[in-house]
C-alpha cells in the first residue's frame, strides 16, 4: 500500500511537472511597438483607467492603448510655458476616475468628455500618490496638496509651506509613501520626513531621517517595516520608528545587490 501511495504521489508529481512546463511554454507577449503606433519606444510609465484603457506615458507623448489601437496626444502641453515635455514620469486615477498625468513640465489632468489635458501645476513632477479625498504631489519645487472634486479642472491646489519659506526644510521631495490616512512619509534628497495631518493642521517631522540620502523610492511590506531605495548609497531598511535601520549596499553576496543606484522598489504578494 505504501509502494503505491509513493508510485501516485510519484506519477502526479511528474504530471504537474509536465503540466508546469506546458504553461510556461505558452506564455506569449504581444508586442506594442512605433510600428504599431507608439510614439517612442521608451515608455516611462504604464497605467490602466476605469474604463479599460491602457495609458502609456513615454518620452514623447502620452499613448492610449484600448487593445487594438493607440492614440497619440503629444500637443497637450504645448502652451507650457517651460517648453514641451519630453519625460512622461506618472499617471494615476483617483477616486473620481480623474486622470492625471505627471510630466517633466507639468502636472495635467484629463477631461474625457473634451477629451483634453488641463494644466494644474508648471513644475517637475517626481511623484503622486492619493491620501482619500486628497493628491499628493512631490515635485522639485516642494511639495503640493490637491483637494479633489468630481467636477472637471475645479481641484484645488496649495503649496505646503512653513511658517517662513526659509525654515522648510526640503525643496525637492522625490517620493512619497502612505503610513496611514492622514499621514505620509516625504523622501527628499536630504533624507526622510514625516508629515502628518490633522484636521487642517499639517505637522512636519522636526528631525529628519537618513540625512544625506536622496531617496527616490519608498515601499512598506507586510511586516511594516519600510525599504527605501537611494541612487547612491544603496537600499535602506528599517522599523516604523526608525530605531532599527539596515543599509544594504553592492557586492558580490547573496545578502547584496548589484549597484547602489536603485531607482524602484515594489512588493509582491509573496512578500
């Protein structure tokens, strides 16, 4: 009974095996290329609508892919008066189903119904990400707190401040991270700043953490502990109160990572 029991686990191992190596054979990639209607090859940033449509921010225009075509608008922002944009670096829809498109040049935000780009913010747009009913811009020029509306080009826009421009600490803030509704965590290029919000009362982390260090990407995995990457001095890890802080940096170990310049960190579902 024993031999067979092994025989079937034996037989229904090798099966899956077979069964494994089939699926992966058969994996296909359709290709999306200029020859298909892209206009640039070097796409930046890749985002899918409510509706189904697939937005494909490149190095010159926006592309928006519905499975068959793409359409190209690459004139949205030819009114900036920074010049045109060549570096397409987020796209994101909020809550309203906005779309808005974060550029070298500009922050913009689409109008379906027109089917246009409006523009909200002339700056170098590094990262967004949403805080509820509220935008979060970071941006060479500071950071932005936009209050979203359901109605088209009616969000409002203010710039995050201190009480004298000269005490703000940071004036590029490269990446952001949400903590918990109401707060986030700021990567600047001269560490890392928590700032919280109550009611309409914004407090910022008076002492800043990992000074010196350009983070210019942030994650928190199932464990709470948060990673952020640096485009110099490698990856840091650490607690959520910053007492435990690990660098890890370039070598040749399994414990390393190939170079100190990391410009993306993501968490999948295996942690």
């Amino acid at each position: 009974m024993i031999q067979k029991t092994i025989k079937y686990f034996l037989f229904a191992g090798t099966c899956f095996l077979v069964f494994h190596a089939r699926v992966a054979a058969e994996i296909m990639f359709r290709h999306v290329t200029i020859e298909d209607g892209l206009s640039n090859s070097s796409v930046l940033s890749i985002a899918q609508d409510s509706k189904g449509f697939i937005w494909l921010g490149t190095r010159d225009g926006l592309n928006r892919y519905d499975g068959s075509r793409v359409k190209i608008y690459r004139d949205f922002y030819k009114n900036n008066p920074k010049g045109p944009n060549v570096k397409i670096n987020q796209i994101l829809e909020d809550g309203f189903h906005n779309l808005w498109i974060a550029t070298n040049n500009g922050l913009y935000q689409y109008d379906p119904t027109a089917d246009k780009f409006y523009p909200i913010l002339y700056a170098y747009i590094n990262a967004m990400i949403l805080d509820q009913r509220k935008l979060w811009v970071g941006t060479t020029q500071g950071l932005y707190l936009i209050e979203l509306n359901q109605k088209q080009n009616r969000s409002r826009v203010y710039r995050i401040t201190a009480r004298a421009p000269s005490k703000m600490p940071f004036t590029n803030a490269l990446s952001l991270l949400n903590t918990k509704p109401g707060e986030i965590l700021i990567g600047t290029d001269d560490g890392v700043f928590l700032l919280s919000q109550n009611k309409r009362v914004l407090t910022l982390s008076a002492k800043k953490r990992l000074p010196g260090a350009s983070i210019i990407s942030m994650v928190r995995d199932r464990t709470q502990r948060y990673w952020m990457a640096t485009d110099k001095l490698g990856v840091f890890t650490t607690d959520g109160a910053f007492t435990n802080i690990v660098r890890i940096t370039e070598g040749n170990t399994p414990t390393q990572i190939l170079s100190n310049n990391v410009r993306k960190l993501f968490i999948d579902d295996s942690g």
